[in-house]
C-alpha cells in the first residue's frame, strides 16, 4: 500500500541544514493500522505529511498504491489527495460552516451534485456517531464531537488511506478511547489502511498492527506491536514504554538483594492466562518470586510480562525450558 | 450661540453629499482592496501562492500610497482624478483620491485577517486536494467574514472623516460647508452643526457595525 524508500527531507536556513527527515524507510500493508511513535521534533509530523506530499520529500520516493507520488503532476497530485482522507489533532474544521457543510466539502470540492454531498455526509455522520448534529457548527460540539466530524469529512470521500496527524492528542482520555475504538472500528469494517501518529504508547497499544519507533528524523525500530512491546531494544523505544506505565526495566534496583537466577518470561495470546508460575514450583520444586510483572493487551491480544527470580537446590534447566516450551512462553536469562 | 441663521437645507446637502461620497468610496475600496489584500496574503512567506516579488512591490505601492498624506495625496492626484471621475470638483472629484487612499489601507487590513486565520484550515484544504482559488473562496473567506466586516466599518469611518478633508480642494459635503462657513467666515454654529453631524454619523457606523459582527460571530 505504501512504501517510503530512503526519504530524505532537509530545511535550509541561513545556511545551517537541518534533517527533518535522514533517511526513512517505510512499508505499510494494505488493511492495517501503522502506528509512528515519537517525541516532538522526531520528524514523525513531517513523515505523515510525506505521505499526501503536503511535505515534499528532498530526496527519495513515496509509493502508494502503486504511484510514485513524488512524480504526480499539481493536477494530478489532487487528484490524489482527495483519495486519502486526514485528520488533525486541531480538527480544523471551518468554524463558519455547519457540520453538515463541514463533510460536504470534499465531496463539493470534487464535483459531486448537492444531492450526492447530502446523502454521503448524512451516511458518514452516522457512521461515527453523530446523526443529528448535522445543522450545529463546530463549536456548539465537544473536541471529542468535533474529531468525529474531522473523521467523518475524512472519510466522505471513501478514501483508501486515512492519515491521523496526533488525532488524540488534543482529547481528554475518556474521549481519546472512544476516538480510538471508533478508528478501530473504521479500519475493520471498511477495511480502510490507517497510518496515525502519535507521542503516547497507549495509543499505539490501542489500535496498531505495526508501530515505527522515530528519533531524530530516523526510524529506530519498527515491527509488531506485541514484539515492540515485549522486547523494545532501543533507549527511545524504553522511555516511551516507560512513561506509558510498561516499565521494562524497574527489576534491576531489585535484583541485588535477591539470589536465584533472573528469567524475564514473555506470554502472548492465550499463556497470559495460564498457572505457569504455580507448576514451576509444584512440578520443578523451585521457589519462585516476582521482581516485575505486567498483564496488558494489546488491541484485543493479551500479553505478559514477568521477571522473576528463581531458587531451588536442584535447578533442571532441560526440565524447565521442556515446561515453559510447552507452554508456549518465551524467556530469556536477565542473571545466570 | 444662535442657530438661526443656519441654511438647513444646504447643511442636508452637504449631508447626503457626504454619505454619497463616503458610500461611493466604499464601494470601490471594497472592490479594489479586497483582492488586492487576497493577493498580498497568497504571495505572503509561506503562503500558497509565496511570490517574494509580487509581494514586494504590492507591498511597497501600499506602504507608499499609505505615507502620503490625505491632503497631498488630493492635491498630487487631481490630474489623475480629472480623468477619472471627468472633474476634479465635488463629490465625484473626491472620490478617486478617497479610494487611492482608502484601498491600500483596507488591503492591509484584509491581509491581517486573512494572517491570522488558523494556517490548520489552510492544510486541512490542501490535503483534501483543494487548489489555491477553491481554499480561498470556499473556506478562507467564509472563515474570515467576521473579521473582513470588522475591517470594512473601520475603513468607513477613516473614509468619513477623510471625506471631510476633501473639502479643502472644492471637495463639497460636510468638510466642504465647515471650511467655507465655519472657518473661513467665522459661523461657529455651521462648524458646531457639521462636526455634530459627522460625530453621529461615525457612531451610527460603529454601532451598526458592532452588531452586525456580533451576529456573524454568534454562528
């Protein structure tokens, strides 16, 4: 669906060069929702407006849906856009016009009869929940009403893509889970690629397949959420999981002062639920404690995390690898 | 003070006169000012249409037209005004130096408004694939209406009282009447009566205009 090869984008001022951008690679499936994660400065906002050409790239292509857009005519390049719907985390909405024109817009701006625009716009507003707001203007609504109407005039053009510029960001958390349920929603039953960007974990937890870590202008890891989630190996991936509550590394200030090994045990999907810990010490006669632990999910897929310590006279390690193995439960070894 | 002597009938002329002119005037730094202020907004930096020549030589014809002052700015132009309005005397005469005036003062105005509307509703058009003319007319001047209004009530009330300056050349209207009578054959009570009326007329204009922007901004 879209594929970035080696974007560049610079900025020149007074002579100093700055990279917004230093070489991005990216690949998005069609169908999915792609999460870009960053703090501000990243170069994550410059990254989503690649994918309109809101922002030309210095260097490099942008792919989608089989166009090389960087090489579209101004006419053509419209043309374009009105087949990718976006939503900013202003709204940016016209504040002179009722809801109804509001999602009128695109479908004006493409030609379509006033009939047409009416039936799409009334079609789309209660698709995301707003039937009957239709004659109010944008201040009359709540953020969380006023993303929706942004949402809606996004989708009336049935686009292909949808691109969320921090759609969350300017919401309380109440309204940022019902935003982000109604764009999981969205992306399941139109089958509707979403790429969002965003500076908070939980989002990313939230509704993402994929999720692409940026620091300074370069993607520092990117892959399955869960994969992300469980084992994050860059700093920037860290903090970012840690400020979001998912601390992955709070055992150490611990494990001076417990003996035993240290196993860090990864559950994904069904094992979440399962009393590993309480056959480990019935079946393996070990003693076990848990230095760290968190039980989440991710989308709809539960997943796990412990770092535990484990003492026992006779330890097994064939025994225990056979135990966790079987379980399906992935470990590695934190202290020998 | 006696008013007695007061000529009524030619104080309600030199009155419709001055609304003629004003009005007139109004009408066409409207039509003259509002795309020039579009313009200089869209090769503004960093707009749409950025064009740093453009914008610098509009900029400059404005800021000129702007320094010279109103009573110059009548004398410089009669030539000019001659050929335009057919005479350089009364209402018509004045009017071509009030929209020379007027329209370069109004452009800016309009420049401003337009400036400070959230550059999100910009981006929001473009990404919704909008060219430069559909952004400006189906979603930044509806967006600015309110403030354009705001602009086009100040640049009336400039324009009364400039119109009264007009006078000094043969200009006629109310500044016309308080020069010859008032001032230059001393009849305090002619000057007392035109300022009186002037006075009402530019609060009629605020007041009126309050509410009518007080109405677009209750949307």
């Amino acid at each position: 669906m879209i594929r970035l090869n080696n974007v560049t984008k610079t900025y020149e001022s007074t002579g100093r060069v700055a990279h917004a951008l230093a070489g991005v690679s990216l690949h998005v499936r069609q169908g999915e929702i792609f999460g870009i994660i960053g703090r501000s400065g990243a170069g994550k906002s410059t990254l989503i407006r690649m994918l309109n050409l809101l922002e030309r790239p210095t260097r490099g292509e942008v792919w989608v849906s089989g166009k090389d857009i960087t090489r579209l005519g101004e006419g053509q390049l419209r043309e374009f856009r009105r087949k990718v719907g976006m939503v900013f985390q202003h709204f940016n909405l016209l504040r002179s016009r009722t809801v109804l024109d509001n999602v009128c817009f695109p479908l004006k701006l493409a030609g379509a009869s006033k009939a047409q625009q009416r039936e799409r716009a009334y079609e789309v507003l209660d698709l995301v929940g707003l039937a009957g707001h239709e004659s109010k203007y944008p201040r009359q609504l709540s953020g969380g009403q006023q993303q929706r109407v942004g949402i809606a005039r996004a989708l009336a053009s049935r686009p292909e893509l949808l691109l969320c510029d921090e759609a969350t960001s300017a919401l309380d958390p109440e309204t940022t889970q019902s935003i982000l349920r109604l764009l999981l929603d969205i992306n399941r039953r139109l089958g509707l690629t979403i790429v969002l960007i965003t500076h908070g974990m939980d989002v990313i937890r939230a509704v993402c397949d994929k999720v692409a870590v940026m620091d300074a202008g370069r993607i520092v890891e990117s892959g399955d959420v869960m994969d992300v989630f469980l084992h994050p190996e860059h700093e920037v991936t860290q903090s970012l999981l840690s400020e979001s509550g998912v601390d992955a590394e709070g055992w150490r200030d611990m494990a001076q002062s417990v003996p035993g090994r240290l196993l860090r045990l990864s559950f994904r999907g069904e094992t979440t639920t399962q009393p590993i810990l309480s056959r480990i010490t019935r079946e393996l006669g070990l003693n076990v404690s848990i230095l760290q632990g968190a039980v989440s999910r991710i989308k709809d897929v539960p997943y796990g995390q412990l770092v535990i310590a484990i003492q026992g006279d006779a330890l097994e390690q064939d025994k225990l690898d056979a135990l966790l193995a079987g379980e399906g439960v992935r470990y590695e070894v934190l202290r020998a | 003070m006696n008013f007695s002597n007061i000529d009524w009938l030619l104080i309600g002329e030199a009155t419709f006169d001055t609304l003629l002119m004003t009005g007139f005037s109004l009408l066409f730094t409207v039509l003259i000012g509002l795309p020039l202020g579009i313009i200089l907004f869209l090769s503004g930096k960093g707009q749409m249409l950025h064009n740093p020549a453009v914008y610098q030589v509009l900029s400059f014809v404005v800021n000129v037209l702007r320094s010279v002052p109103f009573l110059i700015l009548l004398i410089v132009m009669i030539p000019m005004t001659r050929v335009l309005a057919g005479t350089s005397l009364g209402v018509q005469g004045a009017i071509p130096p009030l929209v020379a005036s007027a329209a370069p003062f109004f452009a800016r105005l309009v420049e401003n408004v337009l400036r400070e509307l959230d550059p999100g509703v910009s981006e929001a058009c473009r990404a919704m694939g909008a060219n430069s003319r559909q952004t400006v007319l189906m979603a930044l001047l509806p967006e600015a209406t309110t403030g354009i209004v705001a602009a086009v009530i100040v640049t009336a009330i400039a324009l009364v009282g400039y119109s009264a300056m007009s006078g000094v050349i043969g200009g006629g209207g109310l500044g016309d009447l308080a020069l010859r009578f008032g001032y230059q054959r001393y009849q305090t009570d002619v000057m007392i009566v035109t300022v009186a009326i002037l006075v009402v007329m530019v609060q009629i204009l605020q007041v009126f205009g309050d509410r009518w922007v007080a109405k677009l901004n209750r949307k």
